[in-house]
C-alpha cells in the first residue's frame, strides 16, 4: 500500500508528533495518543493491536527523550538501573496477569491520587524547584528498588499516567528538581515501554505499517519536547505538571462519569 495514499498515516503522524512531545516535556503523551488511535485506525482494528503500535511508538519517542535529558542532565544512575532492572520485570509480568485482575477499581484509585498530586504540587511553590546537592542514602536506594518494581507492575497492568507518577515520585520524596525527575523518570519508562514490547511483538500485535511512522513522529515530537523542557528549565516543568495533572483529572473524571 502507497503511505502517502493512506489517509491513516497522515492522521498517524500529526497524532505521533503532539503526543512526543507532550510526553517529553511533561509526560503524559498516552493520554493523548491511546485515545487518539482508537479514533484514528480503522473502527474493527482489534485493541491489542492498538496498544502494540501505541507502545512501539511510545518507546521510540521515550528513547530518543531518555537520550536527550541523560546527555545533559546528571542522573543517578546507580539507583536507577537496578530500579529500571526490577520494572522492566514487573512491567512484562503485568502484561500478562492483566487479564486476571478486576482493572475496574484502578481509575477511581488513580484518579484520587491525581487531585493529591496536582493539589500538593500547587500548595508547595518550592516543590522541585531546588537542585539536590546531597548523595542518595540507602534507604532511598531501596525505595528505589520498590518504586521501580510498582510502577513496572502499574504500566504493565494499566499504564496512563506512568511518566507523571514516576516524575512526582522523585521530586517529593527523592528531593529532585522537576528537570532531573523527568530524566530520571524516562530511563525507567523506557525500560516498562520495551518490556510491553516483549509481550506485544512477539503476539503479532505490532502492526509496522501504522507502527513505523507513528515511531518516527514521535520520537521526533521528543526531540522536539525535551529540549524545550530543558531551555525551560524548572519552572516551565512544574507549570506543565500542574496543567497535565488537571488534564488527566479530567479524562480520569469523564471516564467515570
């Protein structure tokens, strides 16, 4: 089939290029494109299969993100690789338990804890806003460890929100600033998106034809999105968190009305 004569890829790679660089620089892109591909591919397409291009894009977009802000922003990456390790695990084992778990107490659940997110971070003008100068300590290499294996184990079963929560996560009880949170933030959502992959590819529910330029999109939108976060700097980020944060309340709300 002629791309060009493909009414779907054109929608394909205007939905691909908003939803990376949404997604690197304040994270959330899913909620864009999930959405959006339900719109955008055909009424019969099956859902594993658009959930199988959804994550071969995600992860090229989150890639070429992770790369960016690990080029020039310092990371820890002795917390974050056995932390990745544990949620790429995690993320593979709850792609395949999902079919096995009641899903529908999750959004109520998630919703909550967005208003908490999006309240606190508004209240503490301060929040992220500071460069921690202090090294880890090894308590926090252990929550690391936890956080690492919930949050590969949330992306598995359910997924939205995953960069944001991961983001918050390090800002209030690591002490990052926003920039660093973010970037920390991309290695272990890097690492849950390949792991989807593993279970998705190999299951035939990658379709290239659709997946291949909805990749190409948006990795170029994360381009695109983190070095406009980066130039933004802190204060750019937390604005973005809170508006993302009021994004998601709302969608979560709507789907549960």
């Amino acid at each position: 089939m002629d791309w060009l004569n493909d009414a779907h890829i054109w929608w394909l790679l205007i939905l691909g290029f908003s939803a990376g660089l949404m997604d690197a620089a304040v994270g959330g892109g899913g909620l864009l494109q999930i959405p959006g591909l339900f719109g955008v591919l055909p009424a019969q397409t099956p859902a594993p299969v658009v959930l199988g291009v959804n994550k071969f894009a995600s992860a090229s977009g989150t890639l070429v993100a992770t790369a960016q802000y690990t080029r020039r922003i310092s990371v820890p990456w002795a917390m974050l690789i056995p932390a990745a390790v544990l949620a790429f695990g995690f993320s593979y084992l709850g792609s395949h338990i999902v079919v096995y778990l009641p899903t529908s107490w999750m959004k109520p659940s998630i919703l909550v804890i967005l208003i908490v997110m999006a309240a606190y971070t508004f209240l503490k003008k301060d929040l992220g806003q500071v460069e921690r100068q202090s090294v880890l300590t090894k308590r926090e290499y252990i929550n690391g460890l936890i956080i690492g294996a919930l949050i590969g184990l949330y992306d598995g079963v359910f997924g939205p929100g995953t960069g944001s929560l991961l983001a918050f996560v390090f800002v209030r009880f690591f002490a990052f600033d926003f920039i660093t949170a973010t970037a920390s933030s991309k290695v272990i959502n890097l690492t849950t998106n390949l792991a989807a992959l593993c279970f998705f590819i190999p299951h035939h529910y990658v379709i290239w034809h659709w997946a291949i330029p909805l990749a190409i999109a948006n990795l170029t939108g994360g381009l695109i999105g983190a070095r406009l976060a980066m130039r933004g700097g802190t204060k750019l980020l937390r604005k973005g968190f809170i508006v993302l944060l009021c994004i998601m309340i709302g969608r979560f709300g709507y789907d549960l009305m």
